[in-house]
C-alpha cells in the first residue's frame, strides 16, 4: 500500500477550476475517476489524515500512486467527461450500477427491412427500439400475443423467415392472422415497416387513437351490416383493452417521468425506478451499488449518467424525480436537457400523487436491498476466502487481485491457438481477454504444449515489459498549461497516446494459472525468467486430480476439494479452455472452407466471402447452379462456371484402381 503524501500535488499547483481526475495505482492502471467544481478543493479533501476517510476511499488512495486531472470551461463539460472516462477505463473504485436481476425488453427490431418483434435481454443494440423493461418474459409474450391482434407484425427468426419464403408458405401465425406474412409477399416492406410504427407508437403510450379508430371501423361495419368484421374489430379493441389494463394508472395527469426510489445502508445503496409514460408505469428496473463516499447525491447523479447516458441509455422523460438531489442538480438538469433536445425538470416530489409513487418506489428499492444481501452475502465471503486460501496455500506475499490463465488448443500440432482470461477480485474480467496464434517461433517450433506456452508467455510478457519501458521517468513539465495539467503523471505506458486507450498487455497480474501439469509450469515459469520477471507467481491446475503444481517443486500443493481456493483456480482454469477451444474450432471451421476455395482461379477473399454470405455454407455453394452464382456481386458467367466446375470435381470420388496392374476400374 502506497502513502498518500508521496504523490500529493503541491496544492498550488492544482487549479481552482471546474474538471475531471483520475488516480492511478502503481502500475498506471486508473482505478477512480472523478469530477469537482473546484479541483483544488476536491482533491485535498482526499489527502487528509486516513482515519477520516471512508474505508473505501482510504483504501482507494492507499492504491493509487499518482492523480492527474483535466480542466473545463463548465459543470456540464464536467459530468460528460467523467462520464466518458468511466466508460473508457472502467476503474475499480467508481460506483459499479448492478442490475438486482436480468431485465427483459419487449424489443422492436427497426433497423432490420421487416422489423421483428421479440423480447431481448442485455446490452441494448442499435436501431432497436426496446420498451419496458417487464418483471418477467411471459409477461411480454402475453402482452405481444394481444397486441398481434391488431398489429400483426413479423416475430420469427430469420432462419424462420427465410425458409417461409423459400417454400412460399407462412408460418402459423400467418394463417391465424396474427401475423401479415411479409415472407411471402402478403405485405411489402413499407406497409410492413408502417403496421410496425403504429405497434412501437401504441407501447410508447399513444393508444387513446386506436382505441377510437377500432371503434369507429367497428360503428361503420355494423352499419353496413357486416356483422362478422364488426365482431372482429370488437374482439380487437378488447386486447387493446386488456393489454392497457396490465398496467395502472398511477398519474391522472398522462405524466411522462422516471421517478427513482434509494434505500441504503453503510457499504450499499439499492436504486429502484419507476418507467411512467402516459400516466401508467410502462417499466420497472433496479440496481446496487457499492457506495465509495456516504454521499447519496454522489450516488444519484452517477445512476443517472449511467442510465441515460451513451446510446444504449434510456430515453430521458420531461420529468426526473429523484429522492435526492445531486450536489450540482443544475448542471446534471442541462446535461439531460440536452441529451432530450428539451428542457427536463429534475427535481425532488414533496407531496401528491408523485410523492406517493415515489414511496411505493422507495419500498421496492428497500426489498431489493434486502434480497440482494441475502443472495450476495455468502458470494462475497466466499470470493474474499478463495483469495485469501490461494494466498495462504500458495505463500504469496499479497492476495491474488489480478489472476491471468492460459491454454493452449490444437489438432495433432495443426492450426495452434492459446487463452489467456483474466479474473480480477475473483471475477471475469471478459473486456481484458486475449486470443493468440501460435506462430512456432518458441521452444520446439511450438508443436507442442510445452514450447506454445512458452512462446504465448514470452509474447504477453514481452509486451508488457515493452510498454513499462516506454513509459519509464517521462513526467509532464510543471508549467504545463491548464488545458493538459497533469502534474505528476507519466507519458505511454498503459494508455495509448494514438487512441488514448489503455493497452492491450499493460497491466501485470498477481498470478499466473497454467492448464496442465509440472511440464506446461516449467515452461511458463522458464519464459517469465527469462525475460527477468520475478515478482509473479506461477502455479498450473492439473486435470486428473486437480493438483496444484509450484515450478521447481518436485510434489504439487493440494488443496482441500472443498477450498474456495481451488474452486476458484477451477473457474479460471475452465474459462480458458473454453475461451481457448473456441477460437480454435473457429480458425479450424475457416480453414477446412477456406481450403476447398482458395485453389479457384479468379476467386480473390472479398468474392469469397460474398458467396459465403450468399449461400450460408460451402454445401450450398457446391449445390448452387452456375445462374445462382451469377447472382452474387462480383461474379459472372465466366468465374460462376469456374466455381461450380471446381467444385464439383472436388466432390468426385477418387476412381477405383487395381492394385495390381493399376488399370481403373469400370463403375459396374
């Protein structure tokens, strides 16, 4: 743990301006980034006696080992560029928002040509538009089933789709009327995109127009006596009705607003919010949150960056309602009025129907706390034990933070790859995964696992210590000006200076895990000498038996089957074999295409892939006729006969020979 005072800034040197900083730890990684109205004034308050800080905030600045920063004509500049870093370098110490469980998403595919309605989970994607989220999937079908009633738009795959088309028969939706049939030409693309818009129109709360133009269709076929088609339309405006039902009005007014409710207690916060459009609540949605300061108006104004920020954020209502106003409320408020185009009321509910909403919100975050406890308490204590037998079993001088482990996959020494993951706290960090190709340039022309491992670590750790020595004793000059103030802060290194990312190998782990034996360890342990690095611990987690293997040691630790320790150097281990196998059976799978295309003459990769693209596999192609390979971009008549002559003698059977005389043999 590193001393504050040997990497304070003298306080003259830091600006009073509005800005952004960032504190790094020793290896230049940034581990909490931050925003102030005044820089000098925030950044003493962290350079004070330690007993007074926060347990997290002290250990924060007992990691770090430099603090640089960045002034901003404004607040507003302020939160976007504190926002942008966190995203960019995900530190450690920040706020982490944690969904309390996986949210579905009744999602509407309109960057697609036939748009498709499904329900979706995880990151949101462009061009999609997505409304809720529900409690539960079932709650959507349900909800979609009514709704096809009226708007019968597509909702198969596009395996589904494209098959209907081929044999020119719908589905069995498009036979009962809950879908128009766009893969056989029912509908065209633009009457279709058109039933779409009205569906999206109608979740987003403007129903009160259906409603009235059923029922006007409805007094107008009963009129003209078409008793059948009324009947019909009735039925319509009855889903629409029950579809509507599910959710309440909790807003007389048809309000549009997010309303937040907060419950927390020493280390966690809980957030819960409230989706209301038009009056009625469309969504519900959760999050927990490790508090780094006990500031609560800290707390709401980084949930709100990371619910509307970036473009898979929510879509900001005219009003916010927060039970907390973040300590600079005015600033946050233009920044959300600018990401709505409009102005947005930020603001705190004293009394009515908003501040009853807010409470039964407030609730909910308040049983989600609770659950959350319930469920984590025995993941965190079993995370922290793990760490801490690996370090007891394995006598390193610190607990593991940082682990990275390797594989190495191949076929009989053909088309070699190797794994390296990465877990930090106990958790996979996927963002910092790496694929290699072996390329057979280590010890034993990298055929086996032994000498892969050796070139894979040799290479990563190469890396490493390439990049540390570009940034070695290069500091900022003192006058620098205000714009690029980074007092104290080094040059290269983990970020960089092109992208302004953190690089790919800039960061050494605590431990090394290996898949194998004594051999792959010796091998691992023989390529991180070699380059000097001593201060990294090597171990290899053997299949069989589950032996932890030591370099150098002739019998291999064993830890007990019941060790956390051990369970966790089995996730790690079992990662990066999938990780591994994966990339392997994927650069397999295009050789094996690849192989039979390559030889054609005039067939260059851009057509290749093209045809692939066309045809889905090389099958296809090989059954495709020389006018359906006309049709792919590039090709013409000419190549298309080349294609499907080469192929095709490909596919011939070898002719029968006699052994003995070495005359072919006839077919019959």
């Amino acid at each position: 743990m590193a001393d504050p005072s040997t990497y304070r800034p003298a306080p003259g040197t830091i600006p009073v301006d509005a800005g952004v900083y960032r504190f790094r730890d020793k290896d230049g990684r940034v581990i909490y980034v931050g925003k102030a109205k005044s820089l000098r004034a925030r950044l003493a308050s962290y350079f004070q006696d330690i007993s007074a800080l926060h347990p997290r905030t002290a250990t924060m600045v007992t990691t770090g080992a430099s603090v640089e920063w960045t002034t901003v004509a404004n607040e507003v500049e302020a939160l976007q560029l504190e926002y942008s870093w966190i995203k960019e370098f995900d530190p450690r110490f920040n706020v982490k928002y944690r969904d309390d469980k996986s949210y579905p998403y009744l999602a509407v595919t309109m960057g697609e040509q036939f748009p498709r309605a499904q329900v979706m989970r995880g990151a949101k994607r462009k061009g999609t538009r997505y409304f809720g989220p529900y409690a539960h999937a079932w709650a959507i079908r349900e909800t979609l089933d009514l709704l096809l009633r009226v708007f019968p738009m597509r909702t198969c795959s596009s395996g589904v789709f494209k098959r209907a088309g081929q044999v020119g028969r719908p589905c069995l939706l498009g036979y009962i009327d809950k879908c128009s049939a766009p893969c056989v030409g029912r509908v065209d693309a633009e009457e279709h995109r058109a039933i779409a818009l009205e569906f999206c129109d109608f979740m987003a709360g403007d129903t009160g127009k259906f409603v009235k133009r059923l029922e006007r269709q409805m007094r107008a076929a009963a009129a003209e006596l078409e008793f059948e088609q009324a009947a019909r339309l009735r039925d319509d405006i009855g889903a629409l009705q029950k579809a509507l039902e599910r959710s309440a009005v909790v807003l007389p007014d048809g309000t549009d607003a997010d309303v937040f409710g907060l419950a927390d207690d020493e280390l966690e916060a809980a957030v819960q919010v409230f989706h209301v459009r038009g009056g009625r609540v469309r969504g519900q949605r959760g999050w927990v949150a490790e508090k780094l300061q006990a500031d609560l108006p800290d707390v709401i104004e980084h949930l709100l960056q990371q619910v509307y920020g970036g473009e898979a954020g929510e879509v900001v209502p005219r009003e916010v309602l927060v039970p907390i106003l973040p300590e600079d409320h005015a600033a946050v408020e233009a920044w959300l009025g600018e990401l709505r185009g409009s102005r947005v009321s930020l603001r705190v509910p004293s009394r009515g129907d908003k501040h009853t909403l807010m409470e039964t919100v407030r609730r909910n975050a308040e049983q989600s706390l609770a659950r959350h406890k319930v469920a984590r308490a025995g993941d965190l204590t079993a995370r922290s034990q793990a760490l801490q037998d690996l370090q007891d079993h394995l006598q390193l001088g610190e607990a593991p933070l940082r682990i990275e482990c390797y594989d190495v996959s191949h076929v009989q020494g053909t088309q070699v790859v190797a794994s390296m993951v990465v877990f930090e706290d106990g958790l996979a960090r996927k963002a910092e995964y790496r694929r290699f190709i072996v390329r057979g340039d280590g010890q034993g022309g990298g055929l086996d696992d032994t000498a892969a491992m050796h070139e894979v670590l040799t290479r990563r750790f190469q890396r490493y210590l390439d990049q540390r020595a570009e940034a070695s004793d290069v500091e900022i000059a003192d006058d620098a000006s205000d714009d690029d103030d980074l007092a104290g802060a080094r040059v290269g290194g983990p970020i960089d200076e092109r992208t302004g990312r953190p690089r790919r190998f800039a960061y050494p782990p605590n431990l090394v895990v290996v898949d194998g034996g004594l051999p792959q360890v010796n091998a691992a342990y023989a390529a991180l000498s070699a380059l000097g690095i001593d201060d990294v611990a090597v171990v290899g987690l053997a299949k069989r038996l589950e032996e932890v293997w030591v370099p150098r040691e002739e019998f291999p630790v064993i830890l007990p089957r019941t060790s956390d320790g051990l369970y966790l150097l089995q996730r790690v281990r079992d990662e990066a074999h999938r990780f591994a196998i994966t990339f392997h059976r994927q650069r397999r799978s295009k050789a094996m295409t690849a192989s039979q295309l390559d030889g054609i003459p005039g067939l260059g990769e851009a057509k290749r892939k093209a045809l692939l693209r066309q045809f889905g596999s090389l099958r296809r192609v090989r059954a495709a006729s020389v006018e359906e390979l006309q049709e792919v971009s590039g090709i013409g008549p000419t190549l298309a006969a080349t294609i499907a002559a080469e192929l095709s003698a490909q596919a011939a059977p070898e002719p029968a020979v006699n052994v003995m005389t070495g005359e072919v043999l006839s077919d019959s």
